[in-house]
C-alpha cells in the first residue's frame, strides 16, 4: 500500500496538503521548511514512487501535483477497519488541518520571521 509509505512521514503528509490547493514547483514546497532542499528533494521523490504526487517539467522547473486515487486506497482500509466512528475522527481532522491552515495564514510576517520560515 503505496499510499500508506507517502503518509508515514510528517513532512511528506505537509507537502501533501501544500499541494492539495494547486500545484506547486518544487522551490516553493522547499521555502515551506526548514530542512534542507535536498531533503525535501528525496521526499518529493517518495512522493512521487507512491504515486500520490505527480510531477510535470515547466521550462525549468519541477511542478507537482496531488494524486489522491493512492490515498483512496488508504483511506477504504481505514474506513474497513475502523468502520463508521472513524469518519467522524476523519471530519474532526479536516476541521483542525483547515483552522491551522487559516491560523498560519493570518500569522503576522514579524513572527513568521522569528521562526525563520518563510510565506
């Protein structure tokens, strides 16, 4: 199960929802983090292996792309053996992964800076 591999890791579960909006090239998902391009390089490939991001060459630059027909793979065994009360969970997880996008978004550049990440 290929999409369970491209969710084990948290930075990779991060590109995946960077790239949920709209494709992204590849310097864009790396400013998101503070470890190395390279590090994030061998995450897109991972990514990519797994099948759940897709990545098209424009000029010179790498864009990837969500695919989630992987993740539905994950998302039906969870579902299988979690059964019912785990959709409820899975809503309470959208709620929170939108309030933090949100929060993220309205934080001020003064404290995005002191953190060293960038927007």
């Amino acid at each position: 199960m290929d999409g369970a591999r491209a969710i084990a890791d948290p930075v990779r579960r991060e590109i995946l929802e960077l790239v949920s909006d709209a494709p992204l090239p590849a310097g864009s998902i790396a400013a998101h983090f503070s470890i190395s391009r390279p590090a994030v390089s061998k995450h897109l490939r991972v990514l990519v292996e797994c099948g759940v991001v897709e990545a098209t060459v424009s000029g010179r630059q790498r864009i990837y792309a969500l695919r989630s027909e992987p993740l539905v793979e994950v998302a039906t065994y969870l579902d299988r053996l979690l059964g019912a009360p785990f959709d409820a969970r899975l809503d309470a997880l959208e709620t929170e992964v939108a309030r933090a996008r949100r929060q993220r978004r309205a934080r001020p550049p003064s404290e995005s800076s002191i953190r060293g990440e960038t927007a």
